[in-house]
C-alpha cells in the first residue's frame, strides 16, 4: 500500500505540473527544487525522507534520510501532497525553513531551493 499512496501523491503533482507547464510552455520553469525522495504510508499523515539525492538543495542545506518533516516555513503540513504543492509553489532561490524530526529532537533546517537538474527532466 505504501507504493499506491506514493504513486497517487506523485501522479496528482505530476499532473499539477503539467497544467502549469501549458500555461507557461514559453517560460522558463519556476518551480522550486527540494531533491528529496517522500515515503508515504496509507492511513498515516507522517511525511519522511526517505532519500535526499547527492549534490541537492536538501543535500546542502542538511536535510537526511529518515527525518520527519513537521512544518514548512512554521507553518503545520496535512500531507505528503500538501508538503510537496507548497515547495512547488516556491521559486529558485527561495530560502525555506523545514522543521523535521531526527532522532527524537526537533530542529530547523534551512535549505535554498534549486532548479530541477536537467538530466533529471529528461528520465
């Protein structure tokens, strides 16, 4: 189940993108880049990492495999889905202050968003 639940929040972003990509065919894409990987699990609201891609904005800004994702910019997250529309919805550039859970201590990790790598783009 936990594939399922991942594959329907990754395929409702994707689609979001694509609507966003017609309406901006001729622009440059301005969507913010994290570099992490989500693990979802059905029936449970915790949103974990469960890879952080080499050489990321997630990478560089400290964020680590297995930390909990708690709040975005202070503010509380609903879900995978929610976590990952609200990054989507930040550009290049912008500074985001993620508060995750690492071995039962809470802390703040500020990570600069990127833009998505091209070799990424075209898999």
């Amino acid at each position: 189940m936990k594939s399922v639940v991942f594959a329907l929040v990754g395929l409702a972003v994707f689609a979001a993108g694509m609507a966003l990509a017609d309406d901006k065919a001729d622009k440059k894409e301005t969507k913010g880049w994290l570099g992490v990987k989500l693990r979802a699990e059905e029936g449970n609201p915790e949103i974990v990492i469960d890879m952080v891609l080499p050489d990321s904005p997630a990478e560089k800004g400290g964020l680590k495999a297995d930390d909990v994702v708690l709040k975005l910019d202070k503010e509380d997250l609903k879900d995978v889905r929610d976590f990952v529309m609200k990054i989507g919805a930040k550009k290049p550039g912008d500074e985001v202050t993620i508060r995750v859970k690492r071995e039962g201590t809470e802390k703040d990790v500020k990570v600069k968003l990127g833009d998505f790598p091209k070799d990424l783009k075209d898999k």
